[in-house]
C-alpha cells in the first residue's frame, strides 16, 4: 500500500494501535501452565473487542487468531494444547484487518528467566529489527534494510533466517514489495513515499532456513537452533520512517 492521503494514515494507524495493543496484553497475560489455545484466546477477545479481524485467519484459513510459537518454533506456531512453562521463549505474531486497512507486529518474549544466550539473543533480535527500521525513508533501497541486518547480526555473531522475509502490508496482508530481504543482499527497488511494509529480521544461534513442519503451518530453524522475530509495520516518509505499530494509541512515531 502507498499512503497517499491523511485518511489512509488514520485508517492504518487505528488498527496499527489495535495489533500493538493485542500483542502487549497477551504478553502481560502469559505464564507458565496457560496453554497457547488459552492465549490466543486472549488476543482474540482483544481484536473482537476493537471490533477488528484476525488476519491470518480470514486471509489463509490459519487456524487460530494469533501465531504463537515457542520454543524451538521460529513462527506461524498453531495455537493448541502445548503449554507454556517457565524459561520458554514465546514468539507471538499478531497481525489484523479493520476498516480494509491491515497491520502486522510481532515479538519474542522470555517467559521469567532465560539461559543468558538466549536473553542477548531477545535483545540484539530487537535491536536488529530497529536498525532495519531506520533505514526505511523515502528514495532508499530496499536492499539497506537487509545490508543493515546483516551488518549487526554479523558483528554479533548470529545468522539470519534467509527465507523468511519482511512484506508490503495496509490493504492486504501481503502485498507489494512481496519480498524484502532481511540479511544482506542486492535488491535494486527503491523505497517510495508513503510505502508501507513491514519490517520483521529473524536473528538465529545458528538456523538459515526455515522448514515447515507436517502440520502445515509451524516454522523451525535448519539447522536446529533458537531464533527471535520483531516486527513492525512501518511507513516511509521523506523523514524516514513512520512506526504505527506502537501500544497505548500512540500513533505513528519515527522510530
């Protein structure tokens, strides 16, 4: 989507408020013995209560209104009867449709206390994705967000899941720029005004790719490791970027 007028913006920043919301209320909700089934009901309640739509859900027939992953599962986790204990690593990925307008957030939560690998791990995987963000402005290439990436996880010693991309959201959940690379690479398309993507690096201790496993849905790292997701949904200005996916009807901020 491109937005081109301030209509859009507030359509897009509404339900960038709503996922925003979702995903800190199912994170302050979530403890040990609560099954995902349980928490995803949570977020469910959360969207009906705005009077928005899993997007997931009405888009692919995904069968839950949020994604949550732990563990060893890197992403599109089904909701169901695991249940979460202390020392999990919980990816919830949240992402709706109100109005015709559709946002998309994430985040990986430690569930009390973490091996310390794993807690650096959480904050160099949302420290990654805020370097890709800063590169989102008007006129940019595309291929920065990754270059950017790359450049940190490299330094640190991680590897990026290299096929498991960020997208172009606001009308539809995946729309144009259908892929955009994060973790280095040489995309010639350039970042226009107004465009709205997300922006979502999967930092690893050791996974490339992601594999699906025989439900259909679940994602996990190969080789076998650990991997964290942030995202956000992000608009690009002459400025730089616009992140509408913040909590607490904060609107739209640089980030």
């Amino acid at each position: 989507m491109t937005i081109t007028n301030a209509e859009e913006l507030e359509g897009l920043k509404a339900i960038g408020r709503i996922v925003a919301d979702t995903l800190q209320g199912m994170a302050r909700a979530m403890e040990p013995g609560m099954t995902t089934r349980e928490l995803d009901a949570i977020g469910r309640r959360m969207l009906e209560a705005e009077g928005a739509q899993s997007a997931p859900e009405v888009t692919y027939g995904f069968p839950g209104a949020t994604c949550i992953s732990v563990g060893e599962e890197i992403a599109h986790g089904i909701p169901g009867d695991r249940v979460l204990k202390a020392g999990d690593l919980v990816n919830i990925d949240v992402s709706a449709e109100k109005g015709g307008f559709f946002a998309d957030t994430g985040a990986s939560f430690a569930l009390g206390e973490v091996r310390p690998e794993v807690a650096r791990l959480a904050r160099d995987g949302r420290r990654a994705m805020e370097l890709g963000v800063a590169q989102v402005r008007s006129g940019r290439p595309l291929a920065e967000i990754g270059n950017a990436v790359g450049r940190f996880a490299a330094k640190r010693g991680y590897s990026l899941i290299r096929n498991l991309a960020s997208h172009g959201v606001g009308r539809s959940l995946h729309e144009y720029p259908e892929e955009i690379a994060t973790w280095p690479n040489r995309d010639r398309r350039r970042i226009h005004r107004g465009l709205v993507l997300t922006v979502e690096p999967f930092l690893s201790l050791g996974g490339r790719m992601a594999v699906q496993d025989s439900d259909g849905w679940t994602l996990r790292a190969a080789p076998k490791a650990l991997a964290v997701q942030y995202e956000h949904t992000v608009v690009a200005t002459e400025r730089g970027p616009l992140v509408v996916t913040l909590p607490g009807g904060a609107g739209a901020s640089r980030a």
